[in-house]
C-alpha cells in the first residue's frame, strides 16, 4: 500500500521530514517525555481532521484514534509503515 501512495501522490515520498526519517529523530529522541497523555479539551475549534498511521514507528496509532475522539473529530486511518502520511 505504501508503494500505491507514492505512485498516487509523488510529492510525498520519502524525504528529509516525511517517511522514516523521523525514525531518526523522534523514535530515538535522547530526552524522556516531560507529560504523560491526557484529554484534550478544547471549547470552539472548526471541524478537526486528523490522520493517523497504523504502524507509525514513533507515534502510536491509538493516540490518533484518541484525539479524534476528544477533539469530535474525523479520523482518517492510513494503513503504512512511515510516521506521519
């Protein structure tokens, strides 16, 4: 499926802040997190899209699949490999 994207939007292959790049920076970040997750809670916001990858190596897919939920939002679930779309 990965390989479909790519064919389908080529301006989104594998570069310097998409793809596995991030694997390099965030998934190996030298510093703990300073927050555990919370709920979010926002009063006014237009409606919220977010995307979330199902095997991201650095954010896991259920924290996409919560903030779309506390947000009333709509999730897109894109099935890939790479952090972010």
């Amino acid at each position: 499926q990965d390989r479909r994207v790519r064919e389908a939007a080529p301006f989104m292959a594998y570069g310097e802040f998409t793809g596995l790049a991030p694997m390099s920076t965030c998934g190996v970040w030298p510093v703990p997190p300073t927050t555990t997750p919370h709920e979010i809670s926002v009063n006014g916001l237009p409606p919220i899209l977010v995307v979330s990858t199902t095997n991201d190596p650095a954010t896991p897919y259920q924290a996409g699949v919560d903030l779309a939920r506390q947000l009333g939002g709509t999730l897109v679930t894109f099935e890939g490999t790479q952090h972010t779309v």
